[in-house]
C-alpha cells in the first residue's frame, strides 16, 4: 500500500485513494483530520511509517529526521541458508550500514 497517493508527472493520481495509507488512516481517524506522512520507506519497500497529526508535530519530527537525531533499525527477515556468519559492514549509496 501506497503512502499516500503517487502521481505520474503530470500530477494525475495513479491509484484510488482507497489505496494509500494516508486516507486509510484519516478514515480510521474519523475523515476530516491532519495528516502527514514525515518518514517512509522506498516505494518498493514495506515497514513502519511515521505520520503527523498536525502542523508543529510534521515540522519537529522533520526536523528530528533530518538532523538524525532518531535512531533508526530496520530488520529483515529471510528465507534460506548461508555458509557464513558475521557483520556486513558497508555503506550504501553513501550512508553508513550494518548488519548482523
């Protein structure tokens, strides 16, 4: 599910607004209410998402996200085995990474 609603170039919506979680969640919070997505995931990756229920709240927690003052640790589960045991200690894309 979509965070919230993705637009082509044009700015014309791709999906229903059934499909995003943003209005998902505005309905479980009663429809006619503030909020704003402030940390998601890549479009192809699922996870938690932090969402704002108002204006001063979107700006700290983005202020908190950009300054990386939140300790972030994401965790995959897999299917299979490996031969080795160990840390994988390497950057990606720039940005330090490791996994155990």
């Amino acid at each position: 599910m979509s965070v919230h609603p993705p637009q082509d170039e044009e700015g014309r919506r791709w999906t229903t607004k059934e499909q995003n979680a943003m209005w998902v969640l505005k309905q479980q919070l009663g429809g006619d209410c503030w909020v704003q997505p402030v940390h998601r995931l890549d479009r192809a990756t699922s996870g938690v998402v932090v969402y704002a229920l108002n204006r001063e709240s979107t700006r700290w927690l983005s202020d908190l996200m950009k300054g990386r003052n939140v300790h972030k640790e994401y965790f995959a589960f897999v299917r299979g085995y490996t031969n080795t045991v160990g840390v994988i200690d390497k950057p990606l894309d720039g940005a330090e990474a490791v996994s155990l």
